[in-house]
DNA sequence: TTATTATTGTAACATATTGATACAATAATA
DNA sequence: TATTATTGTATCAATATGTTACAATAATAA
C-alpha cells in the first residue's frame, strides 16, 4: 500500500474524499494529423472511460485534476483547465462500477458510494503526445490512446464530456494559443496547420494560415529541417510567449 | 414551514443536500447606463454575499441554480450558465456564517456543515432589471440592487465571483447575444450601444455598431419612439432570433 | 551534373470587414 | 420658423482576410 495514497480510496464508504463530486480530464494528443484521447478500460467488462477521480478533503479542485491527469500520462507539469460541470441527474448511472465489481468476484455493496449521484467537473489537458506514458488506475486496468474520430462507446455521460472537450478547444485554440501545448517543442508550419486543420475539421489556406501565425509573433524560427522529401525543407519553428 | 422545502434547509447536519458543493449566481442587470448586480446583506453583521444555495440529492446542477436565482428574483423563466467552479481551500473561511449566527445569539455547533469547505459553480444570470423584485432569503435578510463599479466588499471569494461573471459576459456578450436578456422587450439603438459599452468597459463608434447590429438580422424595427428631447426621435427595435 | 518533382515561403492582388467622417432628416423647443 | 441635439446612413479610409501565383530548394532520377 502507498503511503501517498488512502488505504480507502475506493473502500465503500469513499472517505477522505468530497462526496459526489469527481473530475473527469478530457487528455487530447495529436499525432500523425490525429487527435487522440486517452482512454480507460476495464478489461474484464470491456467498457471504457475517461481518466477520472474524486476530490480530496483538503485539495483544490484544480490540483485534483492535475493530480489525476498526471498520474495517467506520467506528466507533472501540466494544467488542465475546466470546462464544464456535468451535473444532471440523467447523467447517473452506476451499473458500469456495478459490474467493475461483480467482475471482481465481490458482491457489490448496493450502498457503495460509488454507486451514488455524481456531479464531475470536466477538465481539459493538452498534451505532447510523445511525452505521455498511459497509465492504468486503480479501477480500471488498461490506459490506452484513442482516435478522437473512432472512440469506443463510453460509460456514463462520457462521450459527451469528450464532445463538450473537442467544442470548447475548438474555441481557445486561436485565442489561448493552445494548439501549443498540444505539439512538440519544434515543429514545422505544416504539423501547426495540420493540427489547426484536424481540431477546427475544416482546411484552411496556407499562405493566410502562415500569416496569420507569424503575424502574432510568438514564433521563433530556428533551423532547417531535413524533411526526407524530394522537395523545400521546411523551416523548423519554437513557440516564444511574449 | 413550507412544505417544498425541506425543514433541514439550513440544519447542523445539512441533510437534503449535496454536501461541500454550492452554487453561487451573479445575476446582472441593466439600468440607467449601468451594469447592476443583484447582492444579499445580513443586516446584523452587514456581511454582503451573492445569491447561493445549495443542491439537493436529487436536483439538476442547472435547476439548483435556476431554483436560486429564481427565488431571489421572483423570475420564473430564467436559465443562468455556470462559467466556472471555484474549488481552491484559499475561498474556505467560515467567519461570515460563524458571525451570523452568533449575531442570532445562538451558540455556533462547531460541526455546522456550513463551516466546512465548498467548492462552488458560479452562474451567469441575465435578467431584465425592471422584471425582478428583489427577495431576501433564509440566511440573508436583505437582498439589493448594486452598481457594479460600487459594490461593498463581499464574504468569502464573491468577488472573484462577481469578476469572472463580468469577465464572462464579456466574451459572450458578442456571439451568444447576452445583451438581449440584460434590456427591456423593446429598446432603442442607442440604449443597446450603451449597454454594450458599459458592458466592455469602452466606447464604441456609433455608425459601425449600428451597421453591425442591423447586419446582425436579429433586430426587429418596431415605431418610433418620442424622446421628449430636441431632437430627431428613434428607432424602437425588437429582438428576434432567425 | 543536370533535369524533375513536390513542397515551401511569400509576394501580389482581390475581397471583405471594420474604422472614421460627414451630412441630411427630424422632433422638440425657442 | 429658426435653433438645437440626436438619429440614420452614405461614403471613404484603413485593416484584415481570401486567393492566386511564383520563385526557391531539397531530394531523386536521368
């Protein structure tokens, strides 16, 4: 047993924790002009979920979040941003954790407090998919990347917690320059544009896509990148916060 | 006691209600060129609070803060927007409910539920100031009108609050047409181009917001309207959504 | 070594949007 | 009937965005 962590993080009672509130991190990657998302599953009953938690008595929220989202991708400095609360009563339904844990063998606990109505804030993290190691938790036993285009079908309400995700990134991408959090520190204009292209969902023009970009001066061009093409090299770019 | 409501409202144990969880409206509105909000007072102490309350076990997040901007403003048809949670320890300070209640002469239960930490989701509610009759509830005696750029200071984090609500007005005054909500049926251009400038905190160009609002085609020109000033009358416009 | 190819970087122009000025129209008052 | 203040909008200027075009060039093939 960790000593970091409660001996009754998933006991029948939930203490330690604020009750009916959890967290789930919408983790968005790109890779190969794809958005990813990290999943959960739980192998025994297939069904797969958003990287989740509980709040501690005595934690902020936020570092509820970055504490569940680090510990699945490995990373420690990242800040997920919030972006919605999930707080319908429809939302509930507890037959996925029901079968979590008939899975397991145990007869589950009817007053389980995971069983209990949930109100889950959602949060989003923007990664660098190559620096992320998917981790499995307590609950669930894989933890893997998902094609945003081709995601499972998910426990809950999740599915729209990734929906809801994908519209609000699609609203900061210009204004909180967020498309950077989700590249390599060096990347080419046309790894930037692919990345505006894949998360807007609509082709946009080169020449005014690179004006615009280089127009905002946060771009540092540093080198020529030996592309492997019969064509240009590209220049290789770093993004400069002013 | 009324029996919608639980007689537990404001027990030691808080039963009925989702425990550490809250929800805190800042409810603007519009009135002779200036943004108001709506503020409660307990009269004993003078400690000004926003409008809040809490989410019982059963109840839509959504319908709690509908049910308390609802009671606080006598409007039934109102749908305030969460824009954000407030979860840090640093808003934990139990002082003011401490000092109501000494005030009430009771001696405060140190385990009163409403002394421990809460994480709350602030909502956005737009209303027409001229509809609402400012109601007080069970914890607050007093409940006002107060100009934005002259409220007192306010327990706990309702501050922050009360800015990031501004904050957020402001970015979606624009694409989600939240001026509307803020005035009367039927308004004038340039009642509208005032809200819209105290709103942003700037003056705008009369003829290129005019352009753009009538571009916008959602506005509606209603009669005219006799000033009583010296001077050419104007436009009454209506709004109507495509 | 020299074409060929595909892609890059950007100039140049067209179009659309927004900023700013100007002015006729007009409702109340003098 | 002249005066005044404000409204509604035309007009032009400045800026931003959409689009086409083309020279530059890195790898490959002739």
């Amino acid at each position: 047993m960790k000593p970091d962590t409660p001996h009754n993080e998933t006991d029948a009672a939930g203490n330690g924790f604020i009750p009916n509130l959890a967290v789930d991190v919408v983790v968005f990657g790109f890779h190969d002009t794809e958005l990813k998302v990290l999943l959960m599953q739980y192998s025994k009953t297939g069904l797969y979920a958003l990287p989740g938690g509980f709040v501690r008595l005595n934690e902020n929220l936020d570092d509820a979040a970055k504490r569940v989202a680090g510990e699945r991708t490995g990373l420690r400095d990242i800040s997920p941003e919030q972006f919605r609360v999930f707080g319908d009563m429809a939302r509930h339904d507890p037959t996925p954790f029901i079968s979590f844990m008939a899975a397991d063998g145990g007869k589950p606990d009817p007053n389980h407090w995971l069983f209990q109505r949930f109100i889950s804030v959602g949060y989003l993290a923007l990664v660098d998919f190559t620096k992320v190691t998917p981790t499995p938790d307590k609950i669930f036993d894989s933890c893997n990347w998902y094609n945003l285009t081709d995601i499972p079908p998910l426990i809950q309400d999740h599915s729209a917690i990734v929906a809801a995700g994908l519209q609000w990134l699609q609203v900061i991408l210009d204004s909180k320059l967020a498309g950077f959090n989700l590249l390599p520190a060096e990347f080419t204009m046309a790894e930037l544009q692919s990345l505006y292209e894949t998360v807007l969902g609509k082709k946009l023009l080169r020449p005014a896509f690179q004006r615009k970009m280089l127009g905002m001066g946060i771009l540092e061009r540093i080198a020529k990148k030996y592309s492997g093409g019969a064509h240009k090299a590209p220049y290789l770019y770093r993004f400069v916060s002013k």
